[in-house]
C-alpha cells in the first residue's frame, strides 16, 4: 500500500523576490508620478522621454547602491557579532552554557538532557558559535556575495518597472494621450504586482492589488494636478 507523501512547500530565494519586489514596486510608482506630472505641465512627448529615462537611471544606481549598503552591513553585522561570540566562548564559557542550557530549557528539555547536549556541543567550538548566533541572537550567516546581487536585482527590477509608464510615450506625439495609455498600462500592471506580491508574502491578494494600485494611482494623479496647478 503506498503512503501519501508529504511535500512541504516553502517560499524559496527569498531574498531575491524582496529585491525584485522593492525594485519593481518605486520602479512602477515613481516614474509613472513625474511622466504624469509632465504631462501636465509639458506640450512635448520627447521631454518627458528624456526625462523619465535620466529618472529611471538615476532611480535604479540610487535603488541598487542602497540594496549594495544594505547588504555589506548585514554581513558586516553578522561577522562583527561572530567575533563577539567567538571571545566570549574562549573567555567566558561557564557563561555561554549557562545560555545554552537555557535555551533548550525553554525547548522543555529535562535537565539531564540540558546537560549532556551543553557537554556535547562545548567540544566543538566551531558548532556552538554557530548555535549561539542562530538561537540567541537569532542571526542566519548572510551570503558573501548577497550585498552584489541585491544591487543588481533591485537595480534592474527598477528599470524593468521604470519603462511600463513610459513605454506608451515612445510612440505618441501628445503627451495627454501618452498619460491616459501610460495610466492603463501602468495601473493594470501595478494591480497584477500587488496581487503576486501579496500572494508570496502571504497576504490576501485582492487586499494587496488594490492597495498597491492606490497608492501608485494616488501618487501620479497627485503629480499631475501639482503639474498643471503651477502651469496655469
């Protein structure tokens, strides 16, 4: 008789769909609100084409550079709290079991269980580092090349959502009907990111599409009136 077999299914490569998601969502926001708010203020397509591209490529280096800094300080954090837990292992060890007795205390071990896993682990430094990063400062070891990629992902996610609101300005000569296929390009598309992105975060998807939508919508509508308010 065969035995049903459970697959657990976990979001994987989590990093890079936060990437993905911080790039693509200002990538769609953002040059989508200054094409809106040019087209309000502007009688010429080509402007606001040189404009949100010069925007689009200052957005995705200044997106990228961030997601750079972000991850050398998460790795550089990780390695300075390494350090810290390596000395207090060689210097101060009766501590540091007492934290691991502790720990798996609070797991509902008994303590003759505490004492031999303590025991057990205190034989191997290299393991009980490991242990007290990941349970008592709940810190995973960060990939070395993770500040890299997360430079290239939010940076290209960002270009990727820069060019939709832009896309429709290419090939129209008024930038009022540039506006209203951008706006339906974009607002189609900011429905279907928030929805996905919803999805894998685990929220209600509906929720997430239409508060996505929203808020992207607001932000060039926003732009747009501001734009013709000062050009009247």
């Amino acid at each position: 008789m065969e035995q049903d077999v459970h697959t657990e299914e976990h979001l994987k490569s989590s990093a890079l769909v936060t990437d993905i998601v911080i790039g693509m969502s200002d990538g769609l926001t953002v040059p989508f609100a200054l094409a809106a708010g040019l087209s309000g203020a502007v009688q010429d397509t080509h402007i606001i084409v040189v404009a949100g591209m010069a925007e689009v490529a200052a957005g995705a280096i200044a997106m990228g550079l961030g997601g750079y800094l972000a991850g050398k300080t998460e790795l550089e954090h990780y390695q300075s709290e390494l350090k810290r837990e390596e000395w207090e292992v060689d210097h101060l060890p009766e501590k540091e079991k007492e934290e691991v007795r502790v720990i798996f205390e609070e797991m509902g071990m008994s303590p003759e269980t505490q004492a031999l896993i303590v025991e057990e682990m205190s034989k191997d430094k290299k393991k009980w580092v490991d242990f007290m990063m990941r349970f008592e400062l709940g810190l995973e070891e960060p990939n070395p090349k993770r500040a890299r990629h997360s430079a290239f992902n939010i940076g290209l996610s960002y270009v990727v959502g820069g060019l939709v609101p832009l896309s429709p300005y290419f090939f129209v000569d008024s930038p009022y009907e540039g506006l209203l296929l951008s706006s339906a390009i974009t607002v189609c598309c900011l429905f279907v990111f928030g929805f996905f992105k919803a999805r894998m975060t685990g929220q209600p998807p509906l929720a997430g599409a239409l508060k996505v939508t929203i808020i992207g919508s607001a932000a060039a509508a926003a732009a747009f009136f501001i734009a013709r308010l000062f050009t009247q």
